[in-house]
C-alpha cells in the first residue's frame, strides 16, 4: 500500500432549493447594474444627444457699478485658441465675434453705457463642436449718473524735481482725496506734449509717483490728473514750472519741490548728499543729513530735531519719529526687585527660626564635659 495524497469527496448539507443561492447572487447583480446603468444613460444623454455641451463659459470680470459714458473694461478668460467669444451687454448692442491672439489667453473689451439703469452682461461661447453656442451666467451692471460730488478733488503736486539736468530720470508724486473714497489714479503731463501712464490705484488720500526724464534743456509746466476707480477724472492740478539744464550749466546742483503741512518747500541740492532745506514764504532754511539708501532727514522749524524722512526716488515725505536713548545712571540698572525678593526670603527664613525657638520646637542647650587631669 502506497503512501500519498489522497483527495476525499467533502459532502454539504443544504436545507432548501439547492439553486437558492445561484438565484440570489443573480438578483443581487441585477438590482446593482440597472441602476449604474441608468445613471450612466441619464449623465451622457445630454453630450450624447445635444449639441449644446456639459460647459458653462465663466461669467466676464469687471466692475459692477459705473456712471453714465464711462468707458469700463471687461475681460473674460481663456485657453482655446479654436473657440469664438462675444460680450453681449445687455442694451441691445453686442460685439463681433472675437478670438483670441497669439499667446494671450484673455479677451478683453470696453463699453459704456449711455441710460442709468441695470443690466446683464453675458458671454457667447461658440466652437466647431458648439456651432449654436452657449451663454455664460449673467454679470449684473449697475450704471447711474453722476454729479460734481462725484468727482475726485483736484490733486497737488507732491514731490518732484523743479531744476535738474536733462536725460536724468526724476520722480513726481501727486496726492488727492475722493469724496466718496473711492480708489484714485493719477497721471501727469510734463509740459512737452507727454502724458504718463495711469498709476496703479491706491486708497483715497495715498499718492502715487511716476518717474520721467527730458531730453532736451527747456523751461517746462508739469501737472498731475487724478481719476477715480469708476472713471470719473478731476481737473488738472496747479502746474509747476520745471528747469531742465544741460549737464555743464548744472554745476552738480538741483532743486526738488516738496509739499506738507499746506507749504510748498525746496530741498536745494548741492550734491547727491548734501542739501539744504529751504521755506520760500519765511525765506528760512537748515541743513538736510543723508541717511543712507536713498533717504534724507529733514528739520524743518530749526529746533534741532528730525521731523521728516525724504526718499527722492519714490517722491514720499513722512513724519520721522527720532529715537531718544534715555541716559543710564547707576541706579537704573540695578535689580531692585531681585534683591528686594532675596531679602524677604532671608527675612521670612529668620523670622520662621526665632518662632520655633520661642515656641520650644528648636532649643539651645549647653553640655558639660568632664576633662581628667
């Protein structure tokens, strides 16, 4: 008789349809798959069977609010470079169809409205795929009319280089408030047919700068515009006369003009670290000190103090806080609370000793001690 492995036939017992569970397994399929099924039929239906595709374009960017006959700019974003775009603004009036150019991948386009009113900015998107096109979500536009409350105040020429020398690069700052604080712009017209850029916004009361340079010597009006974050422009400011030299009439010196405190002064440069303070009105002047980085210290009522932080190349003045380092004495820098919490503690320790003694929980006593001769 061999030895080896042997298969033995193992025998269930079933109670029941020996098939009942080859029947449930089935039922258990079925009632799984007909539901994915017909969440799968019911999802693909619309791309399967529409022409109008499971895509939404997004709803333009822009302001929501404005005036009458402001120009406002409205920009939708984008990848596809196959795909056609148009801005439907609500008044009847629509653009062209319009695509995007090489490597931008932002449409952008302006309109204004000429009825106070609201209305729904939408964006068309069309493709070879979406022949018939589909609409974006609506942008609600505001638009009111405008008062001469609206308007920003005119602004004033901040800082800014008065007499210089020509192909020198110098900084202009201008400052204004808006009367319903909105955010402001300011531009500036150099006198010689140049107009600046609009400066990026700031708060109401904030000035901004820009920096420019002549070519040629001349005496030129520079003036500074502000304009409000909904378009409303202020008048002109007061303009300034502006000298420009040729470098050999320059002798190393310049002017800068600087307005605080309701004054307009000159800071009189006689080099790039040396200049003088000067109030044209009281006909006064001190001595500015450089600080470094592109920074001067300006006094300013001569009482021998600080008050006033210059930076030329970002046309900003600011109030100068000087540091006073209090003189030290030799009991300043002793520490009487220290000491003062050592000597209670030995205190403390002294007066808890003569209560135990007084008490008889710590005696003296005296031994006497027998000595043989």
């Amino acid at each position: 008789m061999g030895y080896g492995m042997q298969r033995e036939p193992k025998k269930y017992i079933y109670s029941g349809n020996k098939n009942a569970h080859r029947i449930f397994s089935e039922i258990t399929v079925v009632l799984f798959m007909i539901p994915l099924i017909v969440f799968t039929v019911v999802s693909m239906a619309p791309i399967v069977f529409s022409k109008t595709p499971m895509y939404i374009p997004t709803t333009p960017t822009g302001t929501t609010f404005g005036f009458v006959d402001i120009e406002y700019e409205y920009v939708i974003v984008t990848m596809n470079h196959d795909s056609f775009w148009m801005f439907d603004w609500g008044d009847g009036t629509a653009t062209t169809w319009l695509q995007l150019e090489n490597n931008q991948t932002s449409i952008a386009q302006t309109h204004h409205w000429s009825t106070p009113g609201t209305y729904q900015l939408r964006m068309k998107f069309k493709s070879e795929q979406v022949p018939d096109g589909v609409w974006s979500d609506p942008l609600t536009v505001d638009i009111t009319t405008y008062t001469s409350n609206d308007f920003p105040n005119k602004p004033i020429l901040r800082t800014g280089k008065i007499q210089g020398i020509i192909g020198n690069e110098y900084t202009y700052s201008a400052l204004t408030t808006d009367p319903h604080e909105y955010q402001v712009s300011y531009r500036f017209d150099y006198g010689n047919g140049n107009l600046s850029e609009w400066t990026p916004y700031v708060p109401s009361g904030s000035s901004s700068y820009h920096s420019f340079a002549w070519e040629k010597p001349g005496k030129y009006s520079i003036r500074a515009q502000a304009r409000n974050q909904y378009g409303l422009e202020s008048g002109w400011s007061t303009p300034y006369q502006v000298i420009m030299k040729n470098t050999s009439e320059g002798n190393g010196t310049s002017v800068d003009l600087v307005f605080f405190n309701n004054i307009y002064y000159q800071i009189i440069f006689s080099s790039s670290y040396n200049g003088t303070f000067y109030n044209p009105s009281s006909g006064g002047s001190n001595d500015i000190q450089w600080k470094g980085g592109g920074v001067f210290l300006i006094d300013d009522d001569s009482d021998g103090r600080w008050e006033y932080l210059y930076a030329p190349t970002i046309g900003e003045i600011q109030p100068y806080q000087e540091q006073v380092i209090p003189q030290k004495n030799i009991f300043s820098d002793v520490p009487w609370l220290l000491i003062l919490i050592i000597v209670s503690i030995i205190l403390g320790v002294i007066g808890v000793v003569l209560v135990l003694i007084k008490t008889g929980y710590i005696y003296m006593y005296e031994e006497e001690v027998v000595v043989e001769k």
